[in-house]
C-alpha cells in the first residue's frame, strides 16, 4: 500500500510540480527508491553516491525525525507520512 510523501517547494519541480506523492515500501530505503523509479530527478537530493540517506535532507516519520529511527532502515506503514525538509544552516 502507497506511503504519503509531502515535498518541500525545492523538490516539488523533480516530482511533476506536487506538493504530495505516494510511493510504495516497508522501509524509507524502499519508499525512497519508490521515488527515484518514478522521479529520477530526485536521486541526487534523497541519497549520496554511497546509497545513504542525503545529509542535507531532514526527513520525518509522521512526526519523528528518522535519524532516530534507523535513518533508511526505518519502517514505514501505511498509514504513515512521509515528510522532507531540507536542512537549513547559517551563522
């Protein structure tokens, strides 16, 4: 069963413009590749040349960063959300 996905403004372009897409996969890792098999242009912001979770890309469970949830390992049902965020810096 499909998993909501809710794109940041940056991302929506890659995605066909949506704020919201679905994409199929028990962990993020497959809910990613989900994306990338149907948004190609989103490979290079959702995973690093090593196959890792970008880490400019904050990424939400529902409400719980994954970063403490097994990053792309984390599961995923599917009454769950999705949600990227870049990660924002400055000084």
């Amino acid at each position: 069963m499909p998993v909501e996905v809710r794109l940041p403004t940056v991302l929506r372009p890659l995605a066909g413009g949506g704020a919201v897409v679905k994409a199929e996969g028990d962990t993020l890792r497959e809910v990613f590749k989900d994306l990338v098999r149907q948004y190609p242009g989103l490979s290079e912001s959702l995973f690093t040349p090593e196959g890792d979770m970008h880490r400019h890309l904050n990424v939400f469970l529902n409400d719980d960063d994954v970063r403490y949830l097994g990053r792309l390992d984390a599961k995923v049902g599917p009454a769950d959300t999705v949600t990227l965020m870049p990660a924002v810096a400055g000084g």
